[in-house]
C-alpha cells in the first residue's frame, strides 16, 4: 500500500516528504511482483471533494469512515 497523507498542498513539507517512499513502494511492489494499493493517488483524486480534515485529524491517522473507505480499496487491488 502506498503511504499516504491527506493533504490538499502539494507543497506541504511533509507531502513531499512522502514521494519519495510512494515510489520506492512502487519499486518494490514491481521487484517482488506484489499487490499495490495506489492508496495515495486514490486519497489525492478524493481530497479535491472532500475536504482534509474530514479525512483525519492530523493528516495521518483516518477516522473510522475513512478505515471504511481504505478496506474497499485494498479489496479492489486484490481482486477480492
């Protein structure tokens, strides 16, 4: 699963922080033929609808609703 952060800035320090661990989990999902979860590509398309914070309250940790909405993506990558 790539890491992921809700954040709207893609100038926001820690966001940027974050690419480069989003590609290395590419790499590595492509070197050992693993399933990838585009968790942060996903989280970046919904963001422009809703709103961050509705997300998490520091960015990190999801709320309960967005636990929900991660399961089904995980279940989509797997074909499960």
């Amino acid at each position: 699963m790539e890491p992921f952060l809700f954040c709207r800035d893609p100038h926001h320090e820690v966001y940027r922080a974050l690419t480069p661990y989003v590609e290395i989990v590419h790499r590595l999902a492509a070197r050992f033929a693993a399933v990838l979860v585009p968790l942060q590509s996903r989280i970046d398309r919904e963001i422009v609808e809703i709103p961050p914070e509705k997300w998490s309250q520091d960015a990190v940790h999801p709320y309960l609703w967005a636990h929900a909405w991660i399961a089904p993506q995980w279940l989509d990558a797997t074909g499960l």
